[in-house]
C-alpha cells in the first residue's frame, strides 16, 4: 500500500468548499445547487473503486435478535462503575489537584468515573452487529455512522492532543516518581510475585499523604476506567502515564481510547459472526467467549444521544457537569427488537447532538457560527482538536498492535459537513511512532471550515427561517444497499448514497444565461448556487452528457431549456435577497422540467396516474417555494 507522500501531506487541506449540485435525503430527494462543503478526500472519480463494506457477511448474523439466547458469553471488564471508595479519594484530592487535572485535561475524564451506565446489553450487540471492520464504522440500512473522537472527547473528556501514550518521559523528577512507584508496589505484594490487586493498592493509599498519592490514585483511575489489561490488578504500564499526568502534562487519551473500542467493536463483530456456527442440536454446549477491555459504555452513550427511540429520559445537568452526568444511573428504555429499531432510526437520528443547547449550556462555544479560521500557532486548543476529529489518521492505543484507522470522512454529517462520496485512504501503521506521527501530522491548509451551529439535516427550525410543515406525500424510511446496473457505475453503492442514475449537462443551466448569472465552478465540471439555509446532503455528481441523448438504463433524458423572463435575470445588480429568490425560480424550473411528461422514460405507471402524480409534484414545488418566498418577505 502506497503511503502519502511529503508533499501530499504538506499540501494537505481538512475541508474543501466547491459548488456541486446536492440532494437531501431528507427533502423527497430534489436536487439543489448550492456552495457546499466536504471532508477530504472525496472520490476523485464516479469510476474510481469503492473498498469492500462488508468483510464479514450480513448473512453470518442470526436469524432472530434474542442475544440473551445465542451461544455467546460476553464479559464487559472496561465497563466500569464508581465504588463509594473511589467516589471518597476523589473528594479527598479535588480541592488539592483539580487545577492539575484541569491543566493535564483530565478534569472531566476524572469526574465521569463517579457517574454509574447501566449496561443494556442488546443495545451493545445491536450496534456490534452493525460494525464494519474494514472502515471502523456502523453500517446501518439508511447510512453510515460512527463513534468518532469527538464523542470521547466530550461523552469521556479524553484529551485528543498532547503526548502519546507511549510516551515515558525523560526527564529526571519523572524517572524518580516512576521508581517511586514501583518500589511501593513491591512493597505490598511482599516477597511474592503476585499481582496487586485495585483493593489492595486504593487501601493503601488511600488519605495515607504520601508524597506519591496522587500519582497511585492517577494510576488507579487509569487501570480501572481508561485501561484494563489485567482484570482487577493494578497495572505498572501505566505508572509512566500517571506521573506525566500528576504533572499537568496533557496526554492525548483520546485516540488511545477510540482505538481500543474500534478493536473490541471488531472483536465482538467477529465473535457474534462465530456464533452462529453452533446453532444445530449438536453443538449445544458450545460457546463462544469474548473479553472486552476498553470503555465500552461510551459506545451506548453514543446511541443515547443520537437514536431518540432507545434515549431514556436523561438527567438536568449544572453548568459545569460533564456531558456524562445526562445519563449517570438512568433506567435504560427496553424495546422489543433493537435490530428493527435501528434499522429503522434513518428518519430520526441525531447527527448532531453536541450542536444543541442542553439545560442553557452548549457543548462546542465555537459551534456559534459558520466562518474560516486562520490555521497558525494562535489557533487555540479547542480548534485543534476539532481539527483532529474531522482528519482522517491512525489511532495508537496500549497494547501490542492497537493501530487503529480513523475515517472521519465517511461520517461528515455528524461534524455539520456534507458527505460526498469518500475516498480510499491509505494505512500508516507499519510502527506506533509512524502511526503516531501521522496522527499527529501538521494542520495545514490555510484556513480550517467551522460549520454553524444551525447547520443539520436532524434541524427542523433553523435560526431566522420561518418552519415549514413537511410534505405529507410517504416517503422510503430506508435507502437499500443498490448496485448500479451495467454501463453506468461498475462500483457498488455504499447505503446512504444515491445510484448514478441521473446526470445532468451543466451547461444546460448556463448556456442561455447571462454570465453574471451564476458563478461558474472550474472543479469537475459542476456548477451550482447557494440556496437558504443548509442541509446536510449527499453529492450527486453532474457529468456531461448530450442534451440529445438520453441516458440509459433507467435514468432520466435531460432536455431543458430556459424561459425569456429567466433569460433576463441579472443576479449580480440585485440585492442578495432577491438573487436568491431568483435563484430558487430557476431552481423550481428547473425540478419541474426534470418531472414533466416528456422526459420520463420507462417509469412504470400508467399515463394517467403519471399526469396527476406529476401534477402535484409541480404544485408541490411552486407552493413551496411561496411559502418561502412571503416568509422571507414577512422577515424583511
């Protein structure tokens, strides 16, 4: 596998902004032209390959969701609930050290580890059954998601930027804490070479007031809620981590974290998968056994917040509460198939949770408005670090191998951005330090897109829009898995992307118009225009083809022409208001054209319930550009 290059990196940009012809699945599926904005990088090519999404075949899974039931024995040991022991050590040492947690960015990491998630264990094998191996994300009948490191970041508080941590230190004041360490971890297995256990160390230092407590309890809390390699015993890999912490040093656990879950994901992805071989009479006694190490309740709190149907009733939370404390000892909600229930949450996921304003507070404050950011080293930590969630990398985790690969663009709805088609990304994970290094890789670019706080396809009142009710006309509550027939894309489609069934001649929206009408895009042959507001979208691309020609296998003759009065639009010497509204006239001539009688081949309905479904679709778009029009007049 070819790694990028130097230059590549050097020239390397997060967000890329071009006009592009965009359709929502959430609006009947008509097609806009506006500005739109995409994570890199995008198929460069309708004709370029898509990676495989299914390793592992949907048809391995079992035929009816009852995991209580299954050959399968699942043991959660990251899963870790507070003790009143623990919740006291904290209280013993906040008022000392909690501007050092702050500083090291582990204040709320620290003050989640109080909070108890009751497990909901078919929730977790739900999502386990959606989890593609290959690209690290859950694939779902209506799209593709997944937990990214914004959700540890602010569901864990897991720091995103600082050291790895693989990271030691060198310093001398760190080595002496370090032997500290061990020395009193000898001290009280004794003369044996037993391990210690969690009891065992917390009781012995406890309010002792050594000079090394708060490096033993970082060094607790890291065994016992960040990473369990050994269950119930202290671990000393982690001594190295607890004394830079005890420093205010700032470790990016973050990545460290999500690269643990992406692996258990996978691992119990697979062991489901190896259920189902024991399904006959003959195998009744056998089983199959997975151990899990890693935080796995951020995964169900990442379902909370985002499938309102499994959400129970969350927690009123203080100004300064973590994230976490929304769900701390709440009754998960029990539905009957979890599998159903997600298969059918296209219509009402939460994209974007954190863009909301929970009890009077906001999670993300630069979240405020949509604008560009100067890339320097003034960029503040916040800025960076949302950086890093939205590129994609290699994740280093503990442990031999946890390399894991972090595809960000995959899942642009969930950061506010529009999803184009994604591109092949290549591994760096020859070594911890390459996969580190290319984590950690400088931001470059120029400028870094913040989307607004307003901007989601799961918004229904947008900010200074009047509402508008939705259509009543049905629409599919799911996209299925398609394969393009032949001659039209040799790929197959990923689910929540549309089949290349329709192109459109760009120069059919140009040709007749003035030049001022429209700005032109250079980029892939694609013109297009910003309508109010945004909405999260998928691309479809616009390619050439001969308005004399239609398109075949069941797409769409484009044959479009423009009206004199839309001739003599000139956007340019009018006010923004009103080149908008234009705009969205010949956007409306525009779908009306594409739904008349004469350029639909091979629809399957009769003539007449054509003309009366065709009829309404016109009227539809007419009255509903009215009614944007008069609610933006009535604004004015």
């Amino acid at each position: 596998m070819v790694e990028p290059t130097g230059n590549e990196i050097e020239n390397e940009t997060i967000v890329e902004e071009r006009e592009e012809l965009m359709v929502s699945p959430f609006a009947n599926g008509k097609p806009c032209l506006r500005t739109a904005h995409f994570l890199k990088p995008t198929l460069s090519s309708i004709h370029e390959p898509i990676p495989d999404l299914f390793p592992l075949s949907p048809s391995s899974l079992h035929d009816s969701f009852c995991p209580e039931q299954w050959p399968l024995k699942v043991s959660f040991t990251g899963w870790s609930n507070p003790k009143k022991a623990w919740v006291f050590w904290i209280d013993i040492l906040r008022p000392v050290y909690q501007p050092i947690w702050e500083k090291a960015g582990i204040f709320e990491a620290i003050m989640s580890s109080t909070y108890s998630t009751k497990r909901y264990y078919n929730l977790v094998i739900g999502l386990a059954e959606k989890w593609n191996p290959g690209t690290n994300t859950f694939i779902f009948p209506w799209g593709e998601t997944t937990i990214s490191l914004e959700n540890v970041l602010i569901l864990g508080g897991y720091s995103v930027v600082g050291f790895p941590v693989t990271f030691s230190g060198d310093s001398q004041e760190l080595r002496e804490a370090q032997d500290k360490l061990v020395t009193e971890h000898k001290n009280i297995r004794g003369d044996t070479w037993r391990k210690i256990f969690l009891t065992e160390w917390m009781d012995y230092f406890i309010g002792s007031g050594r000079d090394i407590e708060h490096e033993a309890f970082l060094s607790w809390w890291f065994t016992r809620f960040v990473f369990q390699d050994s269950v119930g015993f202290i671990c000393k890999s982690v001594f190295p981590i607890a004394c830079l912490l005890a420093r205010g040093q700032v470790v990016a656990l973050g990545p460290a974290v999500l690269a643990s879950i992406y692996r258990d994901l996978t691992l119990l992805k697979e062991t489901i998968a190896d259920s189902t071989k024991y399904k006959s009479a003959e195998f009744d006694d056998c089983v199959s056994k997975v151990t899990l190490c890693s935080p796995m309740k951020l995964v169900q709190l990442w379902a909370w917040e985002r499938f309102p149907a499994l959400q129970p009733k969350p927690n009123v939370i203080q100004e300064f509460d973590p994230r976490s404390a929304r769900w701390n000892s709440v009754k998960f909600v029990k539905v009957e198939n979890v599998r159903m229930v997600l298969d059918s949450a296209g219509d009402t996921f939460g994209w974007r949770p954190y863009a909301k304003v929970v009890n009077n507070r906001q999670c993300l404050e630069f979240y405020e408005k949509e604008e560009w950011v100067s890339i320097d080293r003034n960029l503040i930590k916040e800025l960076v670090s949302f950086a890093l969630c939205l590129r994609p990398s290699e994740l280093v985790g503990l442990g031999p191998g946890c390399i894991q690969q972090y595809l960000p663009h995959r899942v642009t709805m969930q950061f506010g951005i529009d999803q184009d088609v994604p591109s092949h990304v290549a591994r760096s994970n020859k070594s911890p330090e390459i996969a580190w290094n290319n984590y950690l890789r400088p931001i470059n670019g120029g400028k870094l897109y913040i989307p607004s706080l307003f901007f989601g396809s799961d918004q229904d009142v947008i900010k200074g829009i009047v509402q508008r009710k939705r259509s009543s006309r049905k629409r599919p509550r799911q996209i299925p898995w398609v394969k393009a027939k032949k001659g039209e894309n040799e790929v197959s489609i990923p689910p929540g992307f549309l089949p290349k069934l329709i192109t459109v001649k760009p120069e059919l929206f140009i040709d007749e118009l003035e030049p001022e009408a429209f700005e032109v895009s250079k980029q892939k042959g694609n013109v297009t225009t910003r309508p109010v507001g945004h909405d999260n979208c998928f691309l479809v691309k616009a390619q050439g083809h001969s308005s004399s020609t239609a398109v075949t296998g069941g797409s769409v003759k484009m044959e479009f022409s423009m009206t004199p009065a839309q001739k003599a639009i000139d956007i340019k010497d009018q006010s923004e208001e009103t080149a908008r509204v234009r705009r969205e006239a010949i956007e409306s001539e525009f779908e009306c054209s594409m739904y008349s009688k004469d350029n639909i081949s091979k629809n399957g309905e009769s003539s007449s319930t054509f003309e009366v479904n065709m009829i309404a679709s016109t009227l539809e778009v007419r009255v509903a550009r009215l009614e944007r029009i008069v609610s933006d007049l009535n604004a004015a």
